[in-house]
C-alpha cells in the first residue's frame, strides 16, 4: 500500500500545467479564434467546445488555398509530463498588431527537438482576452518560418 501510494506521488510529481490548457480554462465554450497564416495562403478557427479541470477539447477547421477542411477535435490535457516542459525558455514583451488592434502582449520563446534531430524555434506573443492566448505564433526551423496571426476572436 505505501508502494502504491509512493510511486502515486512520484508520478504527481514528474507533470506540469499545460500552458496550451492554461490558455483555454478561462474561457467557456464557443469562444474562438481565427489565424491567418503566412507566408502561405491559409488559416484556421480553433473554437473551444468543453473545458474542465482535467482537459478542453477544441475544434480545429483549417482552410488551405480556399478550400475548407473538416472539422478535428483535439483534446488538451491540464497535465502533461515533465519530460515535455519547453527548456531554456525566454520571456519578454512585445508590441504587435492582431486583428486590427495593439496588444501588448508577453512573449515566450523556446527551442523543440524533434524525432528527426532537428531543433524548431517556437515564439508564442501571449494576450489574456484572446481564447488559447496565443496572438502570434512563429515556427523558425532551417528552412524558413511560418507565422499564424490571429485576425479574430471572441470570448464568451
């Protein structure tokens, strides 16, 4: 019993909040936002559906050169394990525009190691009234970078 109960909290121990879930648990269903991407000719609306203390699950419609994709759900864990948590992470403030306004925003920025070996550098500009709280999100690889930008939200 006091093996179970050991081996219960060192697992406790080895997660971490999820800052995607921590991004959503604010809002209430039906919130959104849409991003445009660049430099490619597309975007996607990601719409909370249901959120609790255990995970949100949202809603993903991407659309690509006009056509519109179906509909994906994707849960998002509250906790995730330790092992995930971004390292070296840099944190700062930014101005930038979204959606027709100027948000100040915090930043984070963190490098990811991929299966291939290869490291991505991901920039999130974080805004508390936009649903996910992710403004700005920037993918710098070796090959170039991909940018989504939020032109639209609504909290509900």
């Amino acid at each position: 019993m006091m093996i179970t109960a050991a081996l219960l909290v060192a697992l406790a121990q080895d997660t971490i909040d999820n800052p995607e879930f921590k991004g959503w648990a604010s809002f209430k269903p039906g919130s959104f936002v849409t991003y445009k991407y660049s430099p490619q000719d597309g975007g996607q609306k990601v719409t909370l559906k249901s959120v609790d203390e255990n995970e949100a699950v949202v809603e993903t419609v991407t659309t690509y050169n006009g056509k519109t994709g179906n509909a994906v759900e994707r849960k998002v864990p509250a906790k995730l394990p330790a092992a995930q948590a971004p390292k070296d992470v840099k944190d700062g403030e930014d101005e930038i525009e979204a959606g027709g306004k100027k948000l100040k925003c915090r930043t984070r920025e963190s490098d990811k190691k991929l299966a291939s070996g290869k490291t991505v550098t991901i920039k999130i500009w974080i805004h508390d009234d936009v649903p996910g709280k992710g403004v700005q999100i920037q993918t710098t690889t070796e090959t170039g970078k991909f940018t989504m930008v939020a032109t639209e939200w609504e909290k509900k």
